[in-house]
C-alpha cells in the first residue's frame, strides 16, 4: 500500500493508516484490517512468503462462483474420484488389451512352433533323400563309367575254359554264371563272353577286330570299379605327390556312402 493511496477496510470502512496491519485481498485487491480479517501475524507472513496461498475478503468469499469454483469441497472430493474412477478404467482397459495381446502372441508362437518342426522334419526328409541321391550317384559313377572288355570266340566253351585258367592263375577263385554267362571272383570283377561266328546271317564275313554293335554285345566283362568325381581329384593329387616321391606308394577305400 502506498503511502498517497487512501484504502478503506472492507470490514469496519474505517481508513486504514500506515501503521495499522492490514491484508489485501487476493480477488478484488482491497484491503482490510488484520484484526477485521482474523488473521494474525504470523498467519499474514506465511501467506506472504507463500505465493500458492491468498487472502478472500467477506465479499469474495460470498461470491457464489469463487466459492463454488475454488473453495467447494465437494467439487474437489467430486474431481478426485473422477480422477481416480478414470485411472481405474484405463487401467482395465490396459490389463485387458495385454491379456488379448499376450492371447495372440501365444497362438502365433504355437503356429510358428509348428512350421518349424514341420519344416525340421522335411529337411532331414531332403538330407535323407540328398545322400541316398549321392549314394546312387557315387555307384553310377563307379559303374557306368568303367572300362569294359568284350571277348569274342567262335565257340564260348573254349573261351570259359581258357578264362577259368587264366583267373585260377592271375584273379584265383572264379565261379562260373551260366545264366549271364560270366566269370566272377571275390572281389567282384567279372568277365563275361560274347560268342561270334565267321559269318553273320547274310552269309558274310565278319571282322572280328572291328567294333561290335550293342546289339551283337551278349554279354561284358568289367574289370574295375571307376572312380568318382572326388575320387578322381584325391587320386590325382595323390598320383602327383608319389611323382614328386613326397609319398612312396597310396590306395583309395572305395566307398559309396558320402561323409
């Protein structure tokens, strides 16, 4: 309060000197005796240093819309439990989404789950079928690609006969396989016997060292298995070092199955 401005105490209407203690209203900033105001000292200095705290005169305090809009405890009470009703619905709500979310990723987990193993169970499906697949590959390799020999005689008797002594002397223990007409040793190397004629059906001469048609073929001789791609290769490589005497002497186990 200046000192030039002249305030009247909105409880006694009694001017109010420099001397006197008095409180301005925080609403309508008028001003009144502390005596007036019921406030005390210590009170005003609280409000003072405190600048959340104010000061209503009687008339702002019987201001039906300050007192509804500030004081009104009911309407605080009101505020709260709206609040908090609010918060209790959200977090329903919350709860509840998270319940439906975690539904969901449990029935995706379960379906993803269940491709895998049926995709576990197709790929070792595949790798069974790949080595089965290398397997037949490996014994083609062997099979169709080895050197063959084709015998021809004019009598086939005296062609067993001579072949029997010569595997008792070179293979040893040749049997004999009348339905194929093939000669057989424990290790699987076979001869088989092509018998021929001086002349074919037409009455003609036929040239013994010219090279027969499959279909004058009755029977082959395979001598040894051929080797695979990866056989070929480890035999090369082994040839070359025995070349370079890095090895005296090597031999490759046949085998079928891949590793």
């Amino acid at each position: 309060m200046s000192v030039d401005q002249l305030c009247i105490c909105t409880g006694c209407n009694i001017n109010i000197s420099k001397k006197s203690g008095a409180i301005q209203c925080t609403m309508c900033d008028s001003w009144c005796h502390l005596k007036c105001a019921n406030v005390n000292k210590d009170e005003m200095k609280l409000i003072k240093n405190n600048s959340k705290l104010g000061f209503f005169c009687g008339n702002c305090q019987d201001d039906d819309d300050v007192s509804s809009s500030i004081n009104s405890k009911n309407e605080i009470k009101a505020l709260r439990k709206e609040v908090k009703s609010g918060f209790e619905e959200i977090n329903k709500n919350f709860k509840n989404m998270l319940e439906q979310m975690n539904a969901t990723f449990s029935l995706k987990i379960s379906e993803l789950r269940s491709d895998i193993d049926f995709c576990h169970k197709n790929n070792k499906a595949t790798e069974s079928k790949v080595s089965q697949l290398e397997i037949d590959n490996n014994v083609l390799h062997k099979r169709l690609n080895r050197c063959d020999i084709i015998a021809t005689v004019k009598k086939k008797d005296l062609l067993m006969e001579k072949y029997f002594k010569y595997g008792k002397l070179k293979l040893s223990d040749f049997v004999k396989n009348d339905d194929n007409n093939e000669l057989c040793n424990e290790n699987d190397k076979s001869m088989d016997v092509q018998e021929s004629t001086e002349n074919d059906s037409n009455g003609q001469n036929v040239n013994r060292k010219q090279k027969p048609n499959i279909c004058d073929i009755n029977s082959r001789v395979y001598l040894n298995d051929n080797l695979t791609p990866i056989e070929r290769k480890l035999s090369y490589f082994c040839r070359n070092l025995k070349r370079t005497n890095k090895i005296s002497k090597f031999q490759l186990l046949h085998n079928n199955i891949p590793k």
